[in-house]
C-alpha cells in the first residue's frame, strides 16, 4: 500500500501509519482547544470527563500509533481501516458528550472519509461511510436529554437539513473520489503500457533503420563485386581485383555482423557516454580503413570533457555521410569538428559538383540519390536517425565547389 507522494511532506513521514499519526494528533489538538473554548468563553454544557476520557484513549492509540509507524511503513488496508474506524468512534463519542447532531463540527466525520477514499479500496470505503451515517444517524436520535431544551419544530428541521447534508456530502464523496481515483489508477497504467510501446517502437525503429542503413552501406561493395565479376567474365582478373573483392565481401560481412550485434545490444539498452573526440577518431579511422583511397583532413577543435551519448544507429548515420561525400569526390573530403560543453558541430566538405539547389530540401525529406544505381536510403536515413537523437543536419553547396554536410549532435558533460 504505497503512500502518495507530497512533495512537502518529508522523506522520515513516507509511510501511511505516519501520515495517520499526524492527522489524529492535529485532530485531538482541535478538540482539546475547542472544547476548552467552548465550556471556558461560551458556557456551553459538556460532560468533561466523558471528553477527557475519549480525548485520553486516542492519545494512548496515537502514541501506539507512532512507535508501530518505526517498524511497520506499508501496513494492511484492514489496519488503515481500524484506524479510520476509531477516528469515527471517537468522533462519534466526542459529539456525544457535546450537543450530539447539533453540534457545530459534525462535518468532521468526512475527514476520516476522504483519506479512506485515497487509501482504501472501494468495499471499505463504503463500508465506512455506512458506519459514519449511522453514527450520525444515532447522534441526531439519541444525543443527551439536557440539550433536548431545542426541540422547536425550526431547529429540527435545521437538524434535518445537517443530517442530509452529510448524508448527500458522504455519499458523494465515497463515490466521485473513489471514481476519480479509479481513473487516475487507470489512466496510470495507460500511461505505463503506452511509455512501453514508446520504448518496444524505438527499438524497431532504430533496428529498421539500422537494417536499412546496413543495405544502404552494402550497396557500394557489392556496385564492386558486380564490376569485379563483369570483368571476370572476360578473364580480365588480376590479383588486385581478387584481394578487392574479398576485401568488399568483407565489408558485406561486417556490416550484417554489425547489425546483428546492434539489434542484441537495442535489447539491452547498451548505449554508452564517450569523450566525442574520441568518439570520432574512432570513427573516421574506422570507415578510413573501408575507404583508402580516400584522403582525410580533419581540423578539430573543442572541449575534452564534453561527452556522446554512443549507438550503432548513429555510427551507421555519420559513416552513410561520409560514404556519400566520398562518392562525390573520391579523391579528398575535409573533416571539420568544433564542440562545446552541451553541442557539437561536425562539417562534412567534399569537392564534388555540388547538388542542385531545387533538390537540397528534399534530401533527408525523403529518399534521393544521384548515383545511377543508388537506392536514396543514406541521407534520408542520416537525416532521420539524428534527428530523433535531438540533432540536425543541414546541407549547402560551396561558392568553391562541393557540398558541406552540417552535423548538430547534443553533448553532456562526461562524469
């Protein structure tokens, strides 16, 4: 039985036998004070022993109350239940030796109410509201014959009118709390079941895009093999072409390896901080061994301490951008990297024919290539991949030729 938790309340009272203590030891402050303001400034006629005794018990309760709260923090719903129970008893005593129905804090008979409605479950609920009607009920029949001087017909029926008020406030509360309670538990594990799927759907998404980046970087090893093999066909093989196309069959074989490994760790939630310098070294040395021929200039410049949050999706994003800067200018492409304690910027300069500007906005909006036999996967998926990490990318053509590949990547300090 879980307490709810009151941002105000502190952590030493977490537990609902203490919350009970406090809400009876305020109560019995009250009467005392009310009573004794009653009987001392306005005279009114109440049997004090019968008060002090009631008074006393709850006190001797209370006191038991708060050395089982050190040991017991999650008690049974019967246990809150006796204790709410007692609450009414004493309530019901108390007005008793004090005027009965007429007397002014009758209402008080809701409080013990309300917290059962957010403690209980329902049956005791309306198991206690039962018993405080009929306490009340008894208390406007059976009240002491020295304050039956108010039996005018007028003051009866304001009596009447006091009884069905806290008939109908009972009634009501004992059902639209325990209601709205049952919706909010409802609604709380909607919430839960819908936070799972969010997360069983990243983890489809990102393997879905890690499957189709993999097919995307398979598509230039196996563009080589298919020429390696044309050029079989005519007996023109060397032992160059050989060591290429193992050295492609290879690449084809890593990246599905890759991908198998990836999907195993989405299962586990592997994704790791690392310094993102570090982090693109490993990178760019990575995919400079896939692509040798291409020369790599990197200018690097930022904060040591500023830390990547690392996955497989991302990789696959950045390496499908380089992939495509080379393809455009096979020759060179420029690395350029600046960070920040909380962002970094990551450029990607190749000296290509650049894009056409009416095309630029579409790539990433939706698949695009220009190589004959590509199939557009590389940006768009880039494009996607980073964006759900809170990055962006951006493209633009040079005034000196080629296209910048602009990467935003959210950074957080490394601890």
């Amino acid at each position: 039985m879980a307490l709810i938790n009151i941002p105000w309340w502190g952590k030493e009272n977490q537990n609902t036998l203490r919350l009970l203590f406090w809400f009876r030891a305020v109560s019995i402050s009250g009467q005392i004070a009310t009573s004794i303001m009653a009987k001392v400034i306005f005279a009114f006629p109440l049997h004090g022993w019968g008060i002090a005794s009631v008074i006393g018990i709850l006190i001797c309760i209370n006191t038991y109350t708060w050395l089982r709260s050190k040991h017991i923090s999650d008690p049974s719903h019967f246990e809150i239940f006796i204790h709410l129970l007692i609450d009414v008893m004493a309530l019901t005593a108390l007005f008793y030796f004090s005027g009965g129905a007429t007397n002014p804090f009758v209402s008080m008979y809701l409080l013990p109410l309300a917290i059962s409605a957010v403690l209980l479950p329902k049956s005791w609920v309306w198991i206690l509201a039962g018993i405080s009607m009929a306490a009340y009920s008894y208390l406007m029949w059976m009240y002491p014959n020295e304050h039956a001087h108010h039996h005018e017909q007028s003051f009866t029926l304001h009596v009447l009118g006091m009884w069905v008020s806290f008939v109908l406030s009972a009634t009501v509360i004992a059902f639209f709390v325990v209601k709205m309670r049952s919706a909010l538990q409802l609604k709380d594990k909607q919430l839960a079941l819908a936070r799972e799927r969010a997360i069983t759907d990243e983890k489809l998404v990102s393997l879905g895009a890690l499957a189709a980046s993999t097919a995307h970087e398979m598509g230039t090893p196996l563009g080589t093999i298919q020429l390696i093999i044309a050029d079989l066909e005519e007996n023109k093989i060397t032992q160059e072409d050989i060591d290429v196309l193992l050295l492609q069959v290879k690449r084809c074989k890593q990246a599905l390896a890759e991908m198998s490994t990836s999907a195993s760790a989405m299962q586990a939630d592997n994704d790791t901080v690392m310094s993102f310098e570090m982090y693109l070294n490993q990178l760019l040395d990575g995919w400079q061994k896939t692509r040798p021929d291409v020369t790599v200039s990197k200018t690097f410049q930022g904060n040591s301490n500023a830390g990547l949050v690392v996955s497989k999706t991302l990789s696959k994003a950045l390496v499908n951008l380089l992939d495509n800067a080379a393809d455009a200018s096979p020759e060179a492409v420029a690395i350029e990297a600046n960070w920040q304690q909380d962002k970094a910027q990551l450029s990607i300069i190749d000296r290509g024919k650049g894009i056409d500007p009416e095309l630029i906005k579409e790539i990433g909006a939706r698949p695009y290539s220009t190589k004959p036999d590509g199939i557009g996967l590389g940006a768009f998926l880039a494009h996607e991949i980073i964006q759900r990490l809170g990055g962006a990318i951006k493209l633009t053509n040079r005034s000196v030729g080629g296209v910048e590949t602009k990467v935003i990547l959210p950074l957080q300090p490394i601890k």
